[in-house]
C-alpha cells in the first residue's frame, strides 16, 4: 500500500513539473523578441566558455580545473540556476527564428532544446546532490556537463542569427 501511494505522489509531482514546465514554454511563446532579450540573466560568460572548452576539448593536463574553481566560474549555485533559466530564454530566442526561417529554425531549436534538457538535468542533479547531502563526487561531472550544453546552446543560437538575421545579431551577442 505503500509503495502505490508513494507511486502515486511521485506521478503527480511529476504531472505538475511536466505541466509547469509546459506553461513556462508558452508564455515564453507569446512574447516578443525584445521582451525574451530583457528576459536573459548575466551570465560570466568567459567562465562558461573555461568549463565548457575543459569538457568539448580536453587539452593534455585534463585536471587543471578542480571542482571548486569550476564551481565559481559558473557563480555557484545561483550562476547554475540562471544559466538554467536562461537556456529556456535561449529556445524561445530560436524558435522565434522559424517566423522568418522555417526549415534552419526548426532543426536549430530542437538541437537547442536537447541541450537545454541536458543543461536542466545536470543543474537538477547538482541541487540535489548538494541539498540532499549526497556523495558530491559527481557534481563535477555535472558542472562540465551544464556549461558544455550552455555553451553549446549559445553558440548554436549566435550562429543561427548570424547566418539568418545579422540586423539582431550584433544586439543578442551583447546580451549573451
């Protein structure tokens, strides 16, 4: 009996963050592109970029970085929660391309939104794991994985503007 209602507890915690989720994504729909662009936190960019290169692009000394210089590179745990909600920001940037360019739009934003779930699930396990007191051995791991998805989402969405829209690009590189 147990086991059915924490089954059950489970199942809706999960409906509710699914139909959260959901609502996020279309309010973020409606608004225009000058309001995503407010919308976007400050994020350290150079720091994303360090954390994010250790990972794509390991050089011959791979442990140079260690988990606490990472950790604040990214702005700790506030850093992770913007870059987490700034990848949404960054989806919706890259559908709103599909109004003018369908088929590069499209492929461009689900590439995006699988990185985006990437970088979510990789701060989710970061929280927990911090919260919860778990063993904090896989939260570099995490750290490497949120800014790679970050920074791949960044460069996927720069280059998406400046092939499609250069009028716009010059203003959304400033504000990533």
């Amino acid at each position: 009996m147990a086991a059915v209602a924490i089954t059950a507890m489970f199942a809706c915690l999960l409906g509710y963050a699914l139909w959260r989720s959901y609502r996020a994504a279309r309010q973020l729909a409606r608004c225009t592109w000058d309001e995503l662009l407010a919308k976007l936190h400050p994020i350290e960019s150079d720091g994303v970029i360090t954390v994010a290169l250790d990972h794509l692009a390991p050089g011959k000394d791979q442990l140079v970085l260690q988990p606490e210089v990472m950790w604040n590179l990214l702005g700790g745990l506030e850093g992770l929660q913007r870059m987490r909600e700034n990848g949404r920001i960054l989806i919706a940037l890259a559908a709103y391309v599909e109004r003018w360019n369908y088929e590069e739009g499209i492929i461009i934003a689900e590439r995006m939104r699988r990185d985006g779930l990437q970088l979510r699930r990789s701060v989710t396990r970061i929280m927990l794991e911090t919260f919860l007191g778990m063993k904090q051995v896989h939260i570099p791991f995490y750290l490497h994985e949120a800014a790679a998805a970050y920074y791949l989402m960044r460069q996927r969405l720069l280059a998406l503007y400046e092939t499609n829209h250069a009028g716009l690009y010059p203003r959304l590189a400033d504000a990533i």
